[in-house]
C-alpha cells in the first residue's frame, strides 16, 4: 500500500491519470486528501478533474484536505456547485468559513435553494458550539409512520445522508419526540409504529449554541454516535457526530497546548503558516514576559546589598526561582484541565485554594528538606565551603523553598480562576506567565526570609 506522504503517490498524482485512476482504487478518501494537500492549489484542482466524482467528494469532505478554499478558487463555480452540493452540510459551513466573501458569493449563486438555507443555518454560529459543528443531512421520519415505511424510505434516501444508524421522530409541529437506532428498528415487528420501537424515555438533546467540549462530554458519557440540536422549541435544527466532535476537540486541543507555550494558537500548520504570522504570534507574549522578567532584574537590584554582603545567597537564587515556577506550572496545569473538563467550577476557588495550601506547604518541605541535605552534605565532604554560617544558610533555603513553593502552588491554581472570571481563555495563564509571575515574587521571599534569619551573622 502507497503512503499519502510517498514520493510515488506524488508522482502518480502529477503523472499519467490512468496511472492515477488505477492507484486510487487500492486507497482511502484520507490517504488522497493528505497527499492533495501536498500540491500547490493550481495542481490540486487540475488533478481532481481526473478522479472519479464520488471520491473527490470524499476527499473534500475530510477534514485532512487542506487548502480547500484556496483549491476552489481555482475551480469555476459551475463546476463547483455539483461538489458543494454533494458534500456534507457541516464540511459545506467549515469551507465557506475559509472562503473569502467574493469567493462565497460565486460559489453560492449556483447551489439551490435548500443547500443556501443550510448553509445560512450552520454558519449564523461559531464553530465553538454545537450549532457550528452540526450536519443538518439528519434522517427524519414522521410519528405517524410504521417500522416497514421508515425502513423503506431509509433504502431511499439513505445514500444521501451522512449518518443513518440513528432516525429521528418528529410530531406534526416538526419537533422531535423519540430516537430511535437501525438496529432497533430492524429486529422490530415491521407492523409497530416507528413512535412505539426502543425505550420510550425522553431524548438526549444539546442547544446550538451547547460549547463544543460539553457536547464530546455527553457523547462520551452515554456512548453515543450522534447527538440532536434543538431549538428553543424543540425543533430539531441537525445532530452532532462523534467523528465531528473529535476533529473539533483536536484543533482546540492544538489551540490550548500552543497557548500553554505563551504563545496565540496558530491559524495554519507550522509548516504552511508564514514566517511573518508566525512572529505576530509569538512576539507579543515573548515581549509581555520580557517586561515582567525585567521586575526579577529590579527585585534583584533591590537586593543588591544582600547579596553583596552574602554572596553565597547569590547561588541559589535559580533553584528557589524555578522551584516557584515549576510548582505554580504544575497547578495551574492540573486547573486548567479541571476546568475544561468541568470538574470545577468558579464557584470551586475556595476549595481549590484550600487544597493547593497544604499541598504547597508539603511540596515545599519536601523541597527544603532536599536542599537543606544537599547543602549539608557538600559542606560535610568539602566539595563547596559555604563558609562558617552553612547551618543558617541550609536553613534560609529550606524556609524559602516552602515559601516559595507554597505561593507558586497558591497563585498557579488561582490565575485560571481570575482569568475566566474576567472571560479570558483560562488556558492563557501559560506556564512561562506563572514562571515570570512567580520569579519576582519568589526572589521577594527568599531575600526576607534571608533578611530574618541570616541577620546579625551574613546580613
């Protein structure tokens, strides 16, 4: 089998269609959109006249083709319709979202009336929410139908639909009354009406505008393939898929991890995204954590007299620093994920707070204790001499690494709850930003602590 990314399924791709036409048979959908996503726009769409017309609307309709607005730029819109027609209502909202507005405008006169309604449907919402992500292509039957004319009508119909191992019932005002799978229906008495199959409990809906991760939450919790989106009426406006959900989930995830980094989530993959787009990206937080590193230059400035007089403090300045920063990290990743995952709430502060204390003041302890041996035990077999006074100095970095650590486990759980309740993405509370935050604070503390027990001997 030829992978998407090898150099012959390149070659095949820009060489003789009958090479291509042969190839493509032993392939998927995916593995075909991976290697168009490869060529230049102008290739693509050249190369996609060659190929059967049922492939290449599977091919658009992975998520994995790349590029898609900018190859239909190069498509004429006659050309263009029967394909748009042909893909899913959500893949339909998803390429229209890249498109530009000239480019939405000529590839929309042609569709009919029905696809341009879908369409306006799907993208009056974000793709944050349930109704940015639905497919309206649901099967509908209605609750007056007997089991042996819904299964006929799916025979019918079936092919045009994305999904059809979950029907739907509607009441005569449209509005959805039960739910019932294919497999229910097909060991059902063929007689029964389609209202009375499968257990009669009210069904699983979301809102359109249901965030996207509380509608993964439900299909994980009830093990579903498809969930409905209802309107205020009860009207069923299209479903979810789990397939939809997952694409959805992963480019969020990729959003989150990148901001985590101290960066804005990336528009493009790394290696499509401009130089310059990716130093928009990146420059603005670089520069917003140089300016708060510049405080740890003014902190230690203002110490500057202790460390003077002890310049031994001065060694320890980056383990007490990024003990801060790397337990400030770990909190405010585990509260971040808590939060995404709704395991806590705004409300929860206090109890986070709460908890993190004591942890943090274990954590330090287990922290100080290490150091204070480590300085012991160097001073012991003569490896460095810190001088006369090393008791009081083991001491000072133990006492500040409980400090510190405590403060850096308090403020990390905290910033995502300042940040949200301000309506900030609680993800950009990054762990360099914790790091910076508690770099300055951490030195404040070390040097007080030093101050209080190193007075009247090193200070």
């Amino acid at each position: 089998m030829i992978e998407a990314h090898s150099p012959e399924l390149l070659y095949l791709l820009s060489g003789d269609p009958a090479e291509l036409a042969e190839m493509l048979s032993q392939m998927r959908p995916v593995d075909v959109a991976e290697a168009l996503s490869r060529l230049q726009p102008d290739a693509a769409a050249q190369l996609i006249k060659a190929l059967p017309f049922d492939l290449v609307v599977q091919v658009f309709d992975e998520p994995e083709l790349e590029g898609r607005a900018e190859i239909f730029a190069k498509i004429d819109a006659a050309s263009a319709a029967p394909l748009l027609e042909a893909m899913s209502a959500d893949q339909q909202a998803d390429l229209f979202r890249e498109l530009t507005p000239a480019e939405r405008d000529r590839l929309a006169k042609p569709l009919d009336a029905t696809t341009r309604s879908s369409l306006a449907l799907l993208l009056r919402y974000p793709p944050e929410v349930a109704g940015g992500i639905m497919t309206t292509e649901a099967v509908t039957v209605a609750s007056d139908w007997t089991v042996e004319k819904t299964l006929q009508y799916i025979v019918s119909v079936g092919g045009a639909k994305e999904t059809v191992y979950t029907i739907y019932v509607l009441d005569a005002q449209q509005r959805m009354v039960h739910v019932v799978s294919l497999r229910q229906l097909m060991i059902a008495d063929r007689n029964a009406k389609v209202l009375e199959v499968g257990p009669q409990r009210v069904p699983l809906t979301v809102k359109p505008t249901t965030d996207r991760e509380d509608v993964a939450r439900l299909l994980s919790k009830y093990n579903l393939l498809a969930v409905p989106v209802v309107d205020d009426d009860g009207k069923l406006l299209g479903i979810v898929t789990v397939d939809d959900v997952i694409d959805a989930i992963v480019r969020e995830t990729t959003e989150d991890v990148q901001k985590f980094g101290g960066m804005e989530a990336l528009d493009e993959p790394y290696m499509e995204i401009s130089m310059w787009s990716m130093i928009k990206k990146r420059a603005g937080w670089l520069c917003a954590l140089f300016l708060g590193e510049m405080l740890t230059a003014t902190a230690m400035g203002y110490f500057e007299g202790e460390i003077s007089k002890a310049v031994v403090l001065a060694l320890f300045i980056p383990l007490i620093i990024s003990s801060g920063g790397n337990s400030g990290s770990q909190a405010t990743s585990l509260i971040i994920r808590a939060m995404a995952l709704r395991e806590v709430t705004l409300g929860d502060w206090w109890k986070v707070a709460s908890r993190e204390l004591p942890s943090g003041i274990v954590l330090g302890l287990i922290l100080g204790a290490i150091g204070f041996i480590r300085i012991m035990l160097w001073q012991q077999f003569g490896w460095y001499n810190y001088g006369i006074h090393h008791t009081l100095v083991a001491v000072t970095v133990a006492t500040a690494l409980v400090g510190v650590v405590t403060f850096g486990s308090l403020a990390g759980s905290m910033l995502p709850f300042v940040l949200r309740r301000f309506n900030f993405d609680p993800a950009s509370a990054s762990a360099p930003f914790v790091a910076t935050l508690v770099d300055v604070t951490g030195l404040i503390i070390y040097f007080s602590v030093a101050f209080i027990i190193l007075r009247g001997t090193l200070l």
